[in-house]
C-alpha cells in the first residue's frame, strides 16, 4: 500500500501527479515549511532561527507600511506599480491609444506587457543604470528593468509587426537579439547589466513556446496577451482563482526556463534539490527533495491581476499564493535579525541560486512572510481577506527590505551575494 506524506503527495504516485503537485502554490508553502521546521529545530545546515526577533521585523514593516500608504489603501504588488515610479504613471502615456482598442484588447496588450516585463526582472546588479530618455530621469534596479522594458515595448521591440508595436508575439520575440536588447536597456561596457544574454534567451524560448501551445497562445498571431481569452472560459459567474492563473502560468511558460529541473520530461523551473530533505524512494515518492518557489511565476500571476480586474474578472483564492522568494523579501529577515548564517564567511562569497544555502534562504523567507503577515493582521484587527499577502508585499516587506538594506550597506545591496543569469531573481 503507497504511503501518504505530510505534503499530499502519495509516496508511489505517477510522476504526472507529483509534476502538477510541484507546479501549484501549495507545494510552495509544504515544501519551504518542512525546512523551516528543521530551522525551527536548529537543524539547518546553514540558517539559525531567531524567533524573539520576529515582532520587531513586522512592527519596522508596519512602520513603513504606514509612511509608504498612510490613508491605508495598499495596492497590490505587482509590475504596475514600478511603472508610475518617480510620480508618473508610463500607463497614462498609452491612454489615447488604448481607449481606441475594445476591452478586451486593451486586457490583451497589457498582459503582453506584464509578461515581458517580469521575465526581464531578475536582478539588474548594483552598477546598472538606465536614463529615462522623455525624463532624464536616472533608475537602477527593478524600477529601472520596468522602464527600460516599458520604453522598448512601446518602441515595438517585441512585436513583429510595424503597425501594431504595442504588442508581444511569437515572430518578434524569436528574432530578438542580444543587440538590441542592449540598446534598448542602454548597455555598454560602462554600464553591464546582469545576465543580459540569459534574459534574451528566456524570452528567445518564449516566442518558441507561445508557437508550441495555441490553447493558451492562440493560434493566428500567437501572444502572450491571449492567455486573457483562455482565462475567460476558465472563469465561473466572472470569477476565477487565482490558483488558475499561476497553474495556467507554470504550464504554458514553464518550458521557457533553461537548465533547471525535469520530472517526466517537464521543465519544473523554479525548482531546486535540498540534501536535508528526503531523498526519493518507494517511501517518500519521487520529488520529494525538491523545494518549489516558483518567484517569477507568482511574481508575473500577482502583475496579471489588475488587468484582469479591469476586464470584470473578480479573482478569488488569493492568499493561497505565497510570498516571494527574493532577496529583498530575504534580506529584510537577516538585517532585522530574524535570520543568521552560521557560518559569517558565506557572506564573502556569491552563491549559485541552486545552492543549499541559497534554497534554505528562500524556504525560510515564504514561511516567514506568512507568520509576519499574521502579526500584522493582528495589529490592525484586519484578516486575509482585508489585507492580503500581496498588499503586505507591496506595502510592505519589499519596501522594508529595500530601505533597511540601504541602512546597513553602502549601495543597498543584499546581505547575500547573489549569482545571477537574469532567470531567477
């Protein structure tokens, strides 16, 4: 008789099953909360658990929750809000030309925008910088990735058809080039961006992949904006979960993401081995020492709300997503003191994203997330169905990471070097 674990998954079951077990939002919190019960423990290779620290994490996140949004009215975190950075909305800028599309183009060509947005969000490094060229306007980091690839979608970078630029489809993303990425994210030998290469490869093998999959991609002119009709016959009475559009998001561009690991010949993506977790066996079921995250995917589902909203659509099991898994998230946890390494001379070295270390510190950050989330909730009297993870994100950790980071460190960088080819963070 097959065994169940703790996470769900039947210690003998079909290698499809656990494939779509390791694709959803709920192995994200399984997997990440058996490490941290391990740190829980002090049993981490490399993370020591200060609990007493805690309090004082979420009170600094409320602190800046309040300065940030002081009428309370948080907005979710997602792609829109780095493109009204420096108190100008770049979405305004397309307004005469969007209110002549019907609705549901307008869904479209913003989904398109979102998607090549966030795949072109992995951390830029701390030497990148882009000039905004109607402003002057000088940006580094995520905010600078968004304007960059605002300007260049609006440029028609993505687009294969001159008359349409406003757009993403298979044709132009196929014949991106290094080169003009390069250009268009102003990049010399004065100014590198990490992982440039890595990042035109990953939307080189979108394009490939919006051709592959019509159901989701449509089939005259394949876009990533047609995933919005795939998404309205998945929806009941107007609403659809937010499950759905991550499950929708893991399955049609899971195949764009290079190098990482497969399971029955699906590329899993954001998903990494961990030796403290049980290895696969009869018993514990194949997969079992993999850790999902899934940063970029729930990242991009949280940047595909608000179009979805404006189409009608009400979105529901949102807080069955995670947090995010990133080193603004992560770091906020070891500068507040909640999180150290047991060993000071890691902090010396740069470390791979598929390294145990690198893993235990994503896995801890989900859960931690969640437990500060709850705290605040409860300072405030309000639930997760008033606040959201998402608005705590934006309101919120990402924020308080970021600024406590530029307390400490000259430039705000992490507290942990980071290897980055543009895919991950």
């Amino acid at each position: 008789m097959a065994s169940s674990g703790k996470d769900g998954v039947v210690g003998s079951a079909h290698p499809t099953a656990v494939v779509a077990y390791l694709q959803s939002a709920a192995a994200v919190r399984d997997r990440s909360c058996a490490l941290f019960a391990l740190a829980e423990q002090d049993q981490l290779q490399h993370f020591r658990y200060h609990p007493d620290a805690l309090p004082a994490a979420a009170d600094y996140v409320l602190a800046v929750m309040r300065q940030q949004y002081p009428d309370g009215n948080v907005p979710f975190h997602s792609r829109w809000r780095h493109f009204e950075v420096a108190g100008r909305s770049r979405l305004a800028l397309l307004e005469p030309g969007l209110s002549a599309l019907d609705a549901l183009e307008q869904a479209r060509l913003k989904v398109d925008l979102a998607i090549t947005s966030v795949l072109l969000d992995a951390g830029a490094g701390s030497r990148w910088r882009y000039v905004e060229p109607e402003t002057g306007i000088e940006f580094q980091r995520s905010e600078g990735l968004a304007i960059a690839s605002f300007h260049a979608f609006t440029a028609g970078l993505f687009s294969s058809q001159p008359d349409r630029s406003w757009q993403a489809d298979a044709h132009g993303l196929t014949q991106l080039t290094t080169a003009h990425l390069a250009q268009a994210f102003q990049v010399n030998d004065g100014n590198r961006l990490l992982g440039l290469e890595g990042r035109v490869a990953l939307l080189q093998k979108l394009g490939h992949t919006l051709q592959k999959q019509p159901q989701f991609f449509g089939t005259d002119l394949s876009r990533p904006g047609h995933l919005v009709d795939y998404w309205l016959t998945q929806a009941t009475d107007n609403r659809l979960s937010a499950t759905t559009i991550l499950q929708t998001i893991l399955q049609g561009l899971g195949p764009i993401w290079p190098g990482r690991v497969e399971l029955a010949g699906v590329n899993l993506g954001d998903v990494w081995p961990h030796p403290q977790l049980p290895a696969p066996s009869s018993d514990n079921g194949l997969g079992s020492n993999l850790v999902p995250f899934h940063k970029l995917s729930q990242w991009l589902t949280y940047s595909l709300l608000e179009p979805l909203q404006d189409l009608g659509l009400t979105i529901t099991d949102l807080d069955q997503l995670t947090g995010l898994a990133e080193y603004r998230n992560g770091g906020l946890f070891i500068d507040c003191g909640v999180l150290s390494l047991k060993d000071a001379a890691a902090l010396e070295i740069s470390h791979a994203p598929g390294s145990p270390l690198i893993v235990e510190w994503r896995a801890l950050t989900l859960c931690l997330l969640d437990a500060l989330a709850a705290h605040i909730r409860q300072t405030l009297g309000m639930d997760a169905e008033t606040l959201p993870l998402v608005k705590i994100l934006q309101g919120g950790t990402w924020t308080a990471g970021r600024q406590i980071a530029a307390e400490k460190r000259t430039g705000g960088t992490p507290p942990i070097q980071l290897v980055s080819d543009g895919t991950v963070f």
